[in-house]
C-alpha cells in the first residue's frame, strides 16, 4: 500500500488492504516522445504582430473541491483515493485554527483540560507517545507488567483488540492489534473528564473520546509522516512499523461535526439513533471473556501469543512498551464504558455463550481456527444486522487470520526485527484475514455469497444511507429504504454509478468505467480504491457478481418507485 503525499486518510478506508499508489496519478499527462520537427526559417515578427497573446491557453486541469465533484459524469471519475477520506478539509495549522474556533464555541469542552492544552498553548506532538502524553495517556512506569498492575502507578488503563468492528476493524488483528488507552480514574468510576484515545498501525490518525457535561465527544487526530512527502507515498513498512509512531510533520485535529460527512464518520456507531440522540461509547463485547481482547487467562491468551510471536518482546507497540502487552485488561475497559453512561450495549455480543458454541462446533478452536466455528446465539445477533437494525456484529471466532497467512507475515515481522527486511520491501500484513468470502461476511468486512442482493444492499450501504442519518448531509440523499428518498430515480443512478466502482480494473475498462488525473490521463486504481466507491471498502467489498446482481436489483425497483 502507498499513501499519497496529500493531506490523507487511510480510511478511509478503508479496504486499504494492498492499496499502492500509482506514480503518475494527480500528475499532469506527458506527451509522448517526437522526432523533431525540420527547422523552418520563420520570419521576423512585425512590430505589430501578436507573440504570446495568439497562443492557445494551457488547458487547465480539472479539480474536484470536494469528493461529491470528483464524479464528471455517470462513467467518469476524477482519481480521487480511499485514502483521501479528508479531501476537501483544511489540515495542519489551518485546520487547528478551525477546530479550535468550534471548541471555544461549545461550552461543555471550551475549558477543558486537554483541548486547552491543543489550542490555547499550542501544543503539537510529533510522536504516538507526545500525543499521549497531552492526553494525560502515556505510560510513565513501564516496569508495571501484570495484568493486575494495569492503570496502576500513574500508567493508564489499557485494553488491546485482536479484531474489531470499529472504523479501522479491517486492519486489526492479533499481529496488527488496536490499543485502547483510557483515564485509571474512569475505571469503575463516573469521571466526568475521562479521556480515550484508540490507536492501530496503518492508519494515520488516531481516535479520541473526550468527556464532558453533555456526554462524550469524538475526535480525529491525524498525522503526517515525511514519506508523505515522497512521489511514491508512503509503503506498508512505513505505516505498520514503529515507524509510523514518531517523527511526524504535520498534526489535525477534526471534531466529529467536522467529519459527520465523511466515510470516517464517528456518529454512525456511536449515534446511531440519530441527531439529538444521545452519544454512547461502544464495546460490543462487554462481558467476560471479551472474546477478541487479549488477557492472559481467557481464550485472548492466544491472540497475545500470535501477537509475541511477530513482534517479540522488545517493541514498543501504541505507545504500550512490549512486556506491558500481555498486561491489557478488558475488564478496566467494560468497568469504564458501564460507570460512564453506556452500561447497555446494543446488539451485545454474548461472549461466553457464543465462544462455548463455536469450541463445541470445531473442538480445536480457538488456539486452531482452520475449520471456522458455528454458533445459533451469534447467528440471531446476525440477523439484527440484516435487517437493519444493527452496526455490524464482531467475529464469532476468537481469531480472524487466515493460518498459513499468519505463518507467513509472522515470519516477515520476525524477519524485520532481525534486520532482513528493509522498510521498501514489507509486506502488507493486514491481509492476514479469512480469505473465504463467507468468513469475511461473518466479520464484517464482505457479503456472504449466499445474500440476496435485498440483503447485500442492507449489508452494504444500511449503515451509512438509513432513515436515522442527519437529514443536513448529502449522505442521506441516498436510502436503503428507496421508497423514503426524494427524487429516488436520480439518487439511485448516483447510486449506481458509485457501486460500479467497485468492479475490478477489469470490469471498469469492460463497462468504459474511467478514472482520470487533472489532466484527463487515464489512472490506475485497484479494485474499489476510489474514494466515492459505495460502498467503501474499508467496511465491506463486494466481489464483480454481487455487484452486477445489486445493480440488477436497484434498476427493477426504480421502476417500481414514484416517478
């Protein structure tokens, strides 16, 4: 994967598995090389002759100011990457003079601790371990390595995930897991100041809950990395190495106001009732034993030992020094979440019930997960999704990595740590996952083949386009409830014509799909890279066939609906 050297988001997406950047994209087009033209004696102008006024003017290249524009029409697109999940936001000092004008604005954070350390003394870190620390979220005593030492001694407390349904949950596994660092003083407490901050390799931001006296606000804080500034991005082994942790040159701050827009939307999960609803911190897996969190003495034992068998136990991951890894506690995490108003979870995943469900289906789970486990109590939480209701549903599986797969980027990771491996040669190791369509539709991140494509489309898109979104925004235009949307012919074409993104390159070209620079010059895109694909592959993609059958469907229900 590269990144461009703009202002960007990995979100966004994102799939973002494997994504690479192509060199010439946002490059002016070259013009093909010439024999030279035989000299021409030219006259001498006259006096009164046009020079320069007679040229024809440079053609000038096209922009689109925000994502909505990139769209030219029902095939062609202006190249504009997942990874830019931002574009047409303000970023670095820009961007912190907006964000800190709106915080002054909102009397419930106006005078809070750590946005007055953002805005009024302008502190901006350059590393993992600066931004923690003005969260008041560093590890100040790394020689606390229990689990029962966890926010102990001035540290805080801190959770670790092997597989989420989170914006970044496509990138997280046991080998590429998200920390949850969060205030000790929140843990089993009302702390009305508490403050959160998630983090996993491979994206450059990191997700922070700020509390105040009308509930949790959410914020983005995103980074640049001098690869940025390189012609061919960023690589893999600058994004999933501790690389990505320090050395940054450039800090944003967005308030979820700011992003409410965008694919890296944080009010779809934690507001999913809508506007005016109130906010809620999720965690699905509430209960003992967190299924897919690491701790030493449930079934999370075999995440952290897929985790030290890559990474060993020298390294510093998310700010969590290495030997503290295996000290991560979900029960300070569920002690916060239930003290701080979100005690009822919905469509709670019943760990225990289902974990017992899936070792008894595949005996050699969880240590052995080749054979995928089953389980009737995950299934009828499933099936809430389909219809709807709810945000996705986590994995019934304590581990999501394909095992020859994890074989292998283990090694690579081992490699890298032995100095074998040079940053410009890692490989992308969160296509560790299942590579079984079905598997991936379990957790979260395709559809199952077996979907009708009614289902697909709630699948796919239910969770961004529904009844409950912020009318203000131009993502509710589109519904999957057709009937609900005005002037729903035109919306579905839109519709339509942005989950054909989706196709592979070789679709694209085989429909006159193109994808173009400034310049008009084809681009290059790998299957659903493009930033207004539908729907973003950072959550789910659908393979060629799914596509052809949903757009099938889209078109006979147009002609159902009200003209």
């Amino acid at each position: 994967m590269r990144i461009h050297p703009k202002w960007i988001y990995v979100s966004v997406l994102v799939t973002m598995i494997g994504c690479t950047l192509k060199k010439e994209r946002f490059n002016p087009s070259m013009p093909a090389a010439q024999e030279p033209a035989p000299a021409v004696q030219m006259p001498e102008p006259s006096s009164t002759m046009e020079k320069a006024e007679d040229a024809a003017p440079a053609p000038k290249p096209m922009e689109a100011k925000t994502p909505r524009e990139a769209q030219m029409d029902a095939k062609t697109f202006l190249a504009l990457s997942e990874e830019e999940a931002m574009h047409g936001l303000k970023h670095g000092e820009e961007q912190m003079k907006v964000v800190c004008e709106k915080i002054a604005s909102m009397p419930n954070i106006a005078n809070n601790a750590v946005m007055q350390k953002f805005c009024a003394q302008k502190m901006r870190p350059k590393s993992l371990i600066e931004l923690q620390t003005i969260l008041g979220l560093q590890i100040v005593n790394p020689n606390l390595t229990t689990r029962g030492d966890n926010g102990s001694g001035g540290n805080p407390a801190f959770a670790v995930q092997g597989h989420s349904s989170s914006l970044v949950g496509r990138f997280v596994s046991a080998i590429n897991p998200r920390v949850l660092l969060m205030s000790a003083g929140a843990v089993g407490n009302v702390d009305p100041n508490f403050v959160i901050m998630g983090f996993v390799r491979g994206e450059q931001f990191a997700e922070i809950i700020i509390n105040s006296p009308t509930g949790p606000e959410f914020f983005l804080a995103g980074f640049k990395q001098a690869c940025n500034s390189k012609p061919e991005g960023c690589s893999a082994g600058d994004l999933l190495t501790p690389a990505i942790e320090s050395n940054w040159t450039e800090f944003s701050l967005y308030h979820e106001d700011e992003i409410k827009n965008s694919i890296v939307d944080c009010r779809q999960c934690h507001q999913t009732a809508g506007p005016g609803t109130p906010k809620i911190l999720r965690m699905q897996e509430l209960q003992n034993p967190w299924t897919h969190f690491f701790r030493d003495n449930t079934a999370g034992i075999n995440l952290i030992n897929d985790y030290y068998a890559a990474h060993g136990t020298e390294e510093v991951y998310g700010g969590i020094p290495g030997p503290m890894i295996r000290a991560s506690d979900p029960a300070n995490l569920e002690d916060t979440v239930r003290e701080n108003g979100s005690n009822v979870q919905p469509n709670e995943f019943n760990t225990d019930q289902i974990q017992a469900e899936v070792e008894q289906s595949s005996p050699n789970q969880p240590e052995d997960n080749t054979i995928p486990g089953r389980s009737a109590t995950w299934d009828a939480l499933f099936a809430r999704v389909l219809t709807g209701e709810m945000i996705p549903v986590p994995y019934h599986d304590v581990k999501v990595t394909e095992p020859s797969l994890l074989t292998k980027y283990t090694k690579q990771y081992q490699d890298f740590r032995a100095g074998l491996v040079p940053l410009d040669k890692f490989e992308d190791h969160r296509n560790v996952l299942r590579t079984d369509q079905k598997q991936l539709g379990d957790m979260g991140f395709a559809v199952a083949p077996e979907m009708t494509p009614q289902q697909t489309l709630m699948l796919a898109c239910g969770q961004c386009h529904n009844s409950r979104l912020d009318p203000t925004i131009t993502r509710s235009r589109f519904n999957v409830n057709l009937a609900a949307m005005q002037n729903a012919a035109a919306e579905i074409d839109i519709a339509i014509s942005r989950i054909k993104l989706g196709y592979s390159p070789e679709r694209l070209k085989q429909d006159g799909i193109k994808i173009v620079s400034p310049m008009g010059a084809a681009v290059a895109m790998e299957k659903g890279e493009h930033l207004l694909t539908m729907p973003p592959r950072r959550f789910k993609q659908l393979t060629d066939i799914q596509i052809d059958a949903l757009v099938k469907y889209l078109e006979e229900q147009k002609k159902t609906l009200p003209k």
